[in-house]
C-alpha cells in the first residue's frame, strides 16, 4: 500500500492542516516509508514464535511479569457519592438532557 500526493493532502485537509507543497511532499515520503516497513514485517513468518509480555522476557526470565491474584481491595462507596448528587435513579446519576 501506497499513498500518493493528493491522498496526503486530502488527509491534511480533513485534519484541518495547511500543508505547503514540499511539506506534503515530505510527509507522502514518510507515510509510505512507515508502510514499506509495515510490509517487510508483515512477510516475516512468525508461525512457532510465541508471544512475549515484554521483549526483555525472552532474553531475562526474571524481567517476566509478576501476577498477583485479581482480588477486590476497596469497598463500594457508591451510596456515599451519590447522597450529594441532585438525582439519582437505580445507581445512576440523572442529568437534564442537553441534545434535543
């Protein structure tokens, strides 16, 4: 994939840049170096890799993640914050509607 030179100021238009000639030039030359890049990785078999957490975690076994166990530390305040709120409705806070 390939992007040409009105594509990058179509792009610049949309994202309301003003992009002088040589600037749209320079960026067509950029994006299509990140897409030549992207496509080298993607003709890589990574078919048997497995995936790392971290890329360290391949070559220092120790840098690996520690788990901890998923447990529920805080308590359920929600009552408490929802005394000062103007109104509230099953556990939800009700505001005015602003979009007609």
């Amino acid at each position: 994939m390939s992007l040409e030179l009105n594509d990058v100021k179509r792009i610049a238009n949309l994202a309301r840049l003003e992009l002088s000639d040589e600037e749209a030039n320079n960026t067509l030359n950029k994006l299509n170096g990140f897409f030549s890049i992207a496509e080298q990785l993607k003709s890589i078999d990574t078919s048997g890799v497995a995936p790392l957490s971290h890329p360290l975690s391949a070559q220092l076994p120790e840098f690996s993640l520690r788990l901890r166990e998923d447990a529920i530390t805080e308590s359920n305040h929600r009552d408490e914050y929802q005394k000062v709120a103007p109104a509230t409705q099953d556990g939800l806070y009700l505001v005015p509607k602003v979009i007609e």
